[in-house]
C-alpha cells in the first residue's frame, strides 16, 4: 500500500505531465492510434484508393438495399469492417516476406491475423443485426398486412350479410304485394243488376203474352 508520501508525490508528479500544449504536439499526439488504423475512427490511408472503398459500399448498398437509417448504419459498418479485414490481410502479406525465426515478424503476423479476424467477426455481426431487424420488420408488416386481410374479409362478410338482408326484404315484399293481389281479385262485387236485364231480353214472347 502506498504511503502519504508516495501519494504526495504522484499527485505532484502528474502535474508535471499534462499531455501536449501546442497544435502541433496535439496533432501529433491524435495521430498515436493510426499507425495501423485499427483503433478509433476508420480512416483511409493515403496507400489506400477511395473509390474502391466506395465501390465496396455500394455494392454493399445494392446488395442489402437498406431501407432505414439504422439499417443503412449496419451496412456501412459492414463495409468499413470488410475493408479493415482486408487491410490486415495485406499487412499480414507483407509480414511474411520476413524471416519467421524473427520475434517482431511474428508478433506482427499474429497482430494482423487477430485484427483480420476480429473485423471478419464483426462484419458477420452487423450481418447477422441487419437480418434480424430485416426479420422483425418483416414480420411486423405480415402482421399488419393479416391484420388488414382479416378486415377486408370482415368488412365483405358484412357487406354480404346486408345484402342478403336486402334481397330478403325484397322477396318479402314482392310476395306481400302478389298476396295482395289475389286478396283484391277475388274480393270483387258481382254487378246483379246488369245480369237481371240480359235475362229479361231472353224470355220468350209467348211467354209474355201469358203473363
């Protein structure tokens, strides 16, 4: 365990150290973590052609066709964890050139392999996020789009209902009518006065002249 002096002198000790104090100590010092650009940002390398990076995300872009921000996020990751994978390939090709019997060669060899392998793992990742949010998208739409059908088919089923009421009440009322008619025809009065006079015209004159 330290002691207070110890601390004391820690504490006095960084003071002293407070990281660069001008622009130029400051550049320098951000640039610390890109002697490989593994760590941090991505970034291209002067070494490195853009438009085949760019080509590689839109290839990427063309192949997924991401339809949100968040999806569009994963593929670019995607592709910036593609690129890094080859990038370590390609230092790792240039390691071996060198004697394995050396100790620095092949602590760089095995750096490149684990950074290859760690961005291959991630690329996969991304992958593996942007199928299931794919998935949960997709089947959110199905879900949807049943619950839309099973509307559709309510909505015909009523609608098939209401007309079936409607063709009812229409031979109900077309029934009612032809009863009605019936009722009125044979309901008619019989006119006894016009049936008297044809009778009279008809009796025979001997007969008339009996009586």
């Amino acid at each position: 365990m330290a002691t207070a002096a110890q601390l004391t002198a820690n504490r006095a000790n960084a003071q002293k150290s407070t990281g660069p104090r001008t622009p130029e100590g400051r550049d320098a010092s951000s640039q610390n973590n890109l002697r490989h650009g593994f760590c941090g940002k991505f970034r291209l390398f002067d070494y490195e052609d853009p438009s085949k990076y760019f080509a590689l995300l839109a290839g990427l872009r063309d192949e997924h066709k991401p339809s949100t921000p968040t999806e569009d996020a994963l593929v670019e990751r995607m592709a910036q964890h593609l690129w890094l994978a080859n990038r370590a390939q390609y230092n790792f090709d240039l390691v071996g050139d060198f004697d394995y019997s050396v100790p620095d060669a092949v602590a760089a060899l095995n750096l490149w392999m684990r950074y290859k392998t760690s961005n291959e793992r991630a690329f996969h990742k991304c992958l593996a996020e942007l199928l299931k949010l794919r998935g949960e998208t997709r089947k959110a739409e199905n879900g949807f789009e049943r619950q839309k059908q099973a509307e559709a088919a309510e909505a015909r089923k009523e609608a098939a209902e209401i007309r079936k009421q409607e063709l009812h009440e229409i031979r109900l009322r077309t029934a009612n009518a032809k009863i009605a008619a019936l009722l009125t025809k044979n309901t008619a009065p019989v006119h006894s006065s016009g049936a008297a006079s044809v009778s009279e015209h008809n009796i025979p004159e001997s007969a008339a002249a009996k009586s």
